[in-house]
C-alpha cells in the first residue's frame, strides 16, 4: 500500500442492538482432541452480541457502498451461515465491510446500499447468536476492479472505535446525576514484614476485570451507582474525564455527572435473556 491517508467513512452500527461481545486481535484455538488451547489464529474483526430471545435480528449497512459478495458458507448445513461482503464509497478508497453468521441474505451481488440498508438477519440458532463484522482496506493493487476473490489481497481494520463513535457523538444524554456522597472509601488488609496493616482507599476509579471499561462507583442516598469509562478505544475528552474523575476522588470532591445509555457496551441479563444498557459518562464537574 502507498502512504496516503487512509479514508474511512462515518459508520452506523450494524445491528440495532449494541453489545460488545469480542475483540479483533490473535486468539487461541482450542483443540478438540485434548481440550487444550493449541495454536494462535487472527480475529479478524469484532462479535457483535444480539439478544438471547430466537429472534432473528436485522442486520443494516454501516455505510453507502455495492454489494460485492454473497455467499452461504454451509448450504447444506442445519445451520445457515450467510456472509456478505461490501465495497464503500468512494470506491476508490478499498473500504470493505464482512458480515458473517446471517440466517438470510436480502441483497444480491451487484445492488447498491445506503447507510442503514436491509442485508439480513443474524442467526439466532448460532450460539452464542452475534454478528461477526470485519472491516478491511484493499491493496492498492485489487483496489481499482474489486472482486470477491481479491478480498483476500486486504488488511483487517479495528472498527471498534469507528462503531462506539456513533454512540459517543450524538447519543442523547439522560439525565443530572448529583451525588449525595461522591467519595466512596474501601478498606482492605495488606501484611509486610511487621504484621498486617489496614490500609483506607479514597479513589474510587478502577479496573473492571470483565470489560474493557474503567468502572466508578458513587455513593446515593439510595445506595450505590454505577458510571463507565471505555479504556482502549476512549476518545480524548473520555480520557480527560477520566482525569477529572482520578483529581477529584483523591481531593475528596464530590462531582456531577451527566450520563447516557450505552448499547455498545453492555452488561448480559441472564435471567431476562437480554443485554441491559450501562451508564456511560459524558460530563464531569467537580463540585465546588
């Protein structure tokens, strides 16, 4: 590839429903024969969960572009596992969006589609049932006269930022959150040479093991909340609160936050076979 800059259009989210299920990058597959993870394979895009209900859910066009590619991986398979392939406008740029484990395909090679266009239905017999979406740049080479088998000549894209920046910019905010004790103090036992040692933590920001979320706890009048922060993929006014956040926890101020709904990120209700929304933070003021 050459070394201009590489030109992605704006994306809408795929599927209606936004859980993040998993990450593009290397991961280990498992061996069957022993149980054993045995060799590194490349994820080549993210999963995008859907509700756990057997409804086969809509899959949309993240962009204007053709179809270039339709194809069942499995057509006599008692699973169908449609994939489809897009090239986006401008052509010119080699932006190729993959949608994989659809139940149908409501497109044919050659039809044009805008942003939010019909392609299909996740499978919901798939488990766990989830979009696989990819995007990828063409070489320069297969760029000009794109075909399904130049697909393979592209490079895989990490969409994960590109997709939450739909939520991240123009979601709409919820409410006022004004703490009625925004410090929250958690006490632990840690043991040196001398004996054990009870050591108070006012900072409340920390590590969500089970996300990619940075998680702050507040204390309410009616007991405790919780707000997010995204980690990896934060644009730099999350990062920024993030630092306000760290400032104000360990000055002991209290602060507002104005919060929104996220779909992208969200916590699975197994009981209701559903993924619930988080409070994902979009302002932060230290109280004076």
């Amino acid at each position: 590839m050459n070394n201009t800059q590489l030109f992605v259009p704006p994306l809408t989210m795929p599927i209606k429903y936004r859980g993040f299920k998993g990450a593009i990058g290397y991961q280990r597959n498992r061996d069957v024969s022993n149980g054993r993870f045995a060799r590194l394979s490349v994820h080549g895009g993210v999963d995008l969960s859907t509700d756990l209900t057997g409804i086969a859910e809509p899959v949309f066009a993240v962009t204007w572009g053709r179809v270039i590619s339709v194809s069942a991986m499995d057509p006599n398979g008692s699973i169908p596992d449609f994939r489809i392939t897009l090239l986006h406008k401008p052509y010119e740029a080699g932006i190729l969006s993959n949608y994989w484990h659809l139940a149908d395909a409501n497109v044919q090679v050659g039809d044009e589609v805008n942003s939010g266009s019909l392609l299909g239905h996740v499978e919901p017999q798939n488990p766990p049932p989830h979009l696989h979406f990819e995007l990828r740049k063409l070489a320069d080479s297969a760029t000009s006269s794109p075909n399904p088998q130049s697909i393979d000549a592209s490079v895989a894209i990490d969409p994960t930022q590109l997709l939450y920046r739909f939520e991240a910019f123009g979601w709409p905010t919820e409410t006022l959150v004004n703490p009625a004790n925004g410090i929250r103090e958690e006490s632990e036992f840690v043991r040196d040479r001398t004996g054990w040692h009870k050591i108070t933590r006012k900072r409340v920001l920390r590590w969500n093991r089970n996300s990619w979320l940075f998680e702050v706890e507040l204390a309410q009048q009616s007991g405790k909340d919780y707000f997010y922060l995204p980690i990896d993929i934060a644009f730099p006014h999350e990062i920024a609160m993030r630092n306000v956040l760290d400032s104000a926890f360990a000055d002991l101020r209290q602060v507002r936050l104005r919060w929104r709904h996220s779909y992208f990120y969200a916590s699975k209700n197994d009981a209701a076979q559903r993924y619930d929304p988080i409070k994902m933070i979009e302002d932060v003021t230290i109280i004076p």
